[in-house]
C-alpha cells in the first residue's frame, strides 16, 4: 500500500500546469501540522481495510466471497507536489518524525520525494537520505536554456547536470528525471539532445509527457493569443517514436505509456496506481482510493486548515459504480506493458462487461493498435499515441 503526501508549494508556476501550488510558503509550518492531524484522523480508516475479491460490484449477482482482515502498512512513500523541495529540511523532518509516529514506516521499502534542480545540493540531499528517502524524481523537462525559459522553468540545464551529480554523491542511487516534448518551437534535433543527454547522465528512469495545452493554463491562454508557435502532431509522434527507440537501445524498459525505467527500477509507487491498489493521500488536493472508495481533499490550503480545525477531515467521498470501477481498471491497466487481464475483467465485472470489452476491443486489434495474448490486452507501439481514443472506446460508459 502506498502514502502519498501532497507538497503544494511552487516559487513559481510553469506555463503548463495546471496542478494546484502555491507560493504562500508562510503556511508551510501550519499546513505541515494539518498534514499529521489528517493522519491521525485517518488512521482508522487504514486500519479498516480490508482484502477481498470484490464481489457485489459485477454487472451481474456473484455469490458472496468471504473476506480476510489483514493489518496495512505501507511499502512505498511518496512526496509529491508542487514542488516538496522548497520545504525547508527541518519542517521536512517535522513531517517525516511525525508520520512515522503514527503510521509504522518501517515496511516502506521506496521513498521518494520531488525535487527541482534549483533546489539541490550535496548536504540537501544527504539530509533527506538521513529522514530515509532512497529515490528522487526532478523535473527537468529539458536540456536546453531556451526551451526551459519558454516555460518558466527556474532551473538552467547546467544546473539539472549538476543537481544529478549531487544525488549520486549524496548516495541515492535510484533517480529519476521528467522530460517534456512538444514544447513550443521545439525542434528533433533539439529533443534528440534532450534524450542523449538524459541517457548520458545514466539515471535509473526517465519519465516523458507530449506537452498539453490545458485550459486555465498561462500556456492555453498564449496559444489562444498566438503568442506560441504549437508543434505538429506529426512532429510530437516522430518525437516520440525517437525517445522509445533511443531509450530502448539505451537498455530501458518502457514499462508505462510515459514510463522507462532500467532493470529493476519501475515506479514501485506509481505502478500501485496502475495495477488498481488502494493508496492513501494526504493533504490539500490529495486523493484516496481504498478499492471501492474514492476521497478527494480541497484544492484550497486555507480550506484544507480549516475544515482539519473543526477536527473532521477534509475529504469529499465517493463511492464508485461498478463500471465506473471498470473504467478506472481498463484505463489505468492498459496503460502499462502488463496489458489488461480479460480473465480479470470477467471475475470482477462478470461476463458483460467481458464481452463488451472484447467486442469493441476487436477493431483495433485489427488494426494492429491492440494486440491479445494469453488473455491480455495491450497497447501496441503504433496505438500509444492514440492511447486515449482507444482506451475511452473500450470504457462502459
């Protein structure tokens, strides 16, 4: 099971995002003791969970399964953000002591936190390998000076260089970098710079996004103003298609739509996301999901305070149909090189929403973007840049 602590707090906002973040860093201390109050108002929740096969959530009655108690812990710990690392360390260790304190940490076998490279230095990350975190995912977005300043980016690509260094020498040896592409004005060759680079620096894993024009966005705004020059779609394809042959030959695994890692280095955390298992969220904007459940906290600190004030927790609840269950499984499954399990689909949903799957599965298994073996499904490299379309063609609703 994973715990999953939301750090909103930004110097500055990126064009792109469209994330909740703030740069009202006086509220860290305050907010910091409304993350550990939530915990411990949440921790008969945790222990509530249970395992179970699911029934009663099938198109069609099932016979009743019995269901085994069993006593949670978490194996993966993950701060996420906003950007974590403008947190000062000794709030960091606040937080951290804190937890530990009321969930037992001692499973937790990944920890990762978000950092920019603006923000790293040896002594910062050897402090933050002390309070235990083994993994560290920066957001570089690329290599080049003009296309970070495009964005807002605070960091320069020397700095992003450097900031790897620190980590190895500090002693974490599990890094991972964010890549951007189709970033306004980008060029091929620029993205092959980008990619050689980030082989170059010989991380564990690499994760990287087709840039999204998201509405509310400073970035959706200069689009609609013709204030940036948008990269064809044909461009953003060839882009692609350039990273997973590069990383491929580099000896990554490409084991998620947007995901590569070396042997041995997936996302432990995320992949929970992907496989469908229950996680915990903490925080302004987190979200919670215990199997049937889902739990979304405000996207508001000042709420988020608030309503922890009055010694309730924040969350808003709510309990998903069975098909949007499914929704949720097929999407997040085919996501990865796993694929979906149709013999899966069949013992959870029954066999309706078996056989919709198959049916409108079939076209595109014909058209060599989905292919089945052994009674799974997945995404075909000519199929992932139209992942979305196929996935929303094989949802219930």
């Amino acid at each position: 099971m994973g715990l999953y602590i939301h750090i909103p707090y930004c110097k500055s906002k990126c064009i792109y995002c469209d994330f909740y973040s703030t740069p009202q860093v006086e509220t860290m201390k305050q907010y910091v003791h409304a993350l550990l109050h939530e915990a411990k108002l949440r921790q008969e929740e945790i222990c509530s969970l249970f395992v179970e096969t699911r029934p009663a959530l099938s198109a069609e009655p099932r016979e009743s399964l019995t269901t085994q108690r069993i006593i949670p812990h978490f194996t993966t710990l993950y701060l996420g953000g906003g950007t974590p690392s403008v947190m000062p360390i000794n709030l960091l260790t606040t937080l951290i002591t804190g937890l530990n304190d009321i969930f037992d940490l001692s499973h937790v076998e990944e920890f990762t936190i978000e950092v920019n490279p603006d923000d790293v230095n040896r002594e910062y990350v050897e402090e933050l390998r002390q309070l235990g975190v083994n993994r560290v995912s920066m957001g570089v977005q690329s290599f080049n000076d003009s296309e970070l300043r495009a964005i807002n980016r605070r960091h320069t690509a020397r700095q992003a260089i450097d900031a790897v260094q620190a980590i190895k020498d500090a002693g974490i040896n599990n890094v991972s970098i964010d890549l951007i592409y189709g970033l306004p004005d980008q060029s091929l060759d620029s993205w092959r710079h980008n990619v050689e680079q980030a082989i170059d620096l010989n991380v564990q894993h690499i994760s990287a996004y087709c840039l999204s024009y998201e509405k509310g966005t400073r970035l959706w705004v200069m689009r609609e103003h013709g204030k940036v020059n948008e990269v064809s779609d044909d461009d953003c394809i060839a882009m692609h298609n350039m990273l997973v042959e590069m990383l491929k030959d580099a000896d990554f695994e490409h084991y998620e739509i947007s995901n590569f890692a070396r042997p041995g280095f997936r996302s432990r955390h995320n992949s929970s996301y992907w496989n469908f298992a229950p996680y915990l969220g903490l925080g302004a904007a987190a979200h919670s999901f215990d199997g049937t459940t889902r739990r979304y906290n405000p996207s508001s600190i000042k709420e988020y305070i608030a309503k922890l004030s009055n010694g309730t927790p924040a969350f808003i609840e709510e309990n998903l149909e069975w098909w949007e269950r499914y929704d949720e499984e097929v999407m997040l499954r085919l996501r990865t090189s796993d694929g979906l399990d149709t013999n899966l689909i069949s013992k959870h949903y029954g066999d309706s929403a078996y056989n919709h799957l198959l049916k409108q599965a079939q076209p595109f298994i014909e058209q060599g973007l989905l292919k089945i073996h052994k009674n799974t499904i997945t995404i075909t490299p000519q199929g992932v840049m139209m992942s979305d379309n196929i996935i929303r063609n094989l949802m219930w609703g």
